[in-house]
C-alpha cells in the first residue's frame, strides 16, 4: 500500500514537470491553491476593501494582527483553508514596521528575518503578553512582563 502510494506521488511529480524536463507541464494545483491563499493573506494585510472590513471585523475582531488568529469551530471552510497555510505566509513575509500597531513583537520577522519568539525562546516563553505590538512596547517603555524574575543579563 505505501509502495504504491509513494509510486503515484512520484508518477504526479512526473506528470506536473516541465514538458523540456519530461514531464507534461500539468500545472500542481495544491501549490496553486496554496499561493492564492498566501495572495488572500497578502491582500487581508495590506489593501483596504469590503471583504477585508469584513473579514476583519468577523475573524480578527477588527484589528489587523493576523498573528493572534486562531482556529474556532465556527469557522468558514474558505477561512479554515485561509488558518490552514498561515505559517506559510507569515514565515515569507517582509514586515514593514511604520507605526508599529500592526506588527507583533514576538511574532512578526520585523528586526530579522525570523520573528524573536524564535531567536529567544526561553524569553518568549517566560513573557506574559506574547501578543503585544512593537507600538505598545515602545509606548510602556520598552518593559515587557515576565512570570518569573529575570537577571539582568538576559536582556
């Protein structure tokens, strides 16, 4: 059975190559659906319009933070697949901070090309308020809350 099912994957990346390369040039569709969604994603997060007002005001309870979005069990099959490739398209991203309101400080890329929540683990970890804007930590001083007291060398 996964002989044969590895023998079809193999047989459908065939079919999906170059016509040059031997293939058919059939076009993979799941990596077509994937990219209209991360446009979708792109979309919801840098242009203004009706679906995005309402989107944002159903699903991302009318902020723009699309890194606090969760999974509810109310859902849309059309959102579902939109949470479903997420971490594609937050993982691609280039973050343009401006004022900060929309740019998490944990979560977003915006100081390197990976989020801090990656750099410094065990720091996001200990943080009370892992979905604060760089606009709120820069209005409350830079001072973020931790569940436990941290030496000064770890900052």
């Amino acid at each position: 059975m996964i002989s044969c099912l590895t023998q079809q994957i193999c047989k459908w990346t065939t079919v999906c190559k170059n016509k040059k390369k031997g293939g058919m040039g059939i076009k993979d569709i799941r990596k077509i659906n994937i990219s209209l969604l991360c446009k979708w994603w792109w979309k919801l997060e840098t242009e203004e319009g009706f679906w995005q007002t309402i989107i944002r005001a159903k699903y991302l309870r009318g902020g723009r933070l699309i890194g606090t979005v969760k999974h509810r069990i109310d859902d849309s099959p059309v959102w579902s697949d939109l949470l479903k490739i997420k971490h594609l398209y937050m993982s691609n991203r280039k973050i343009k901070v401006n004022n900060g309101l929309s740019t998490l400080f944990w979560e977003d890329p915006w100081i390197d090309n990976k989020p801090l929540c990656i750099l410094h683990p065990v720091l996001y970890e200990l943080c009370t308020d892992k979905w604060v804007s760089v606009h709120h930590f820069l209005s409350k001083n830079a001072q973020l809350q931790f569940s436990r007291w941290l030496s000064p060398i770890l900052f």
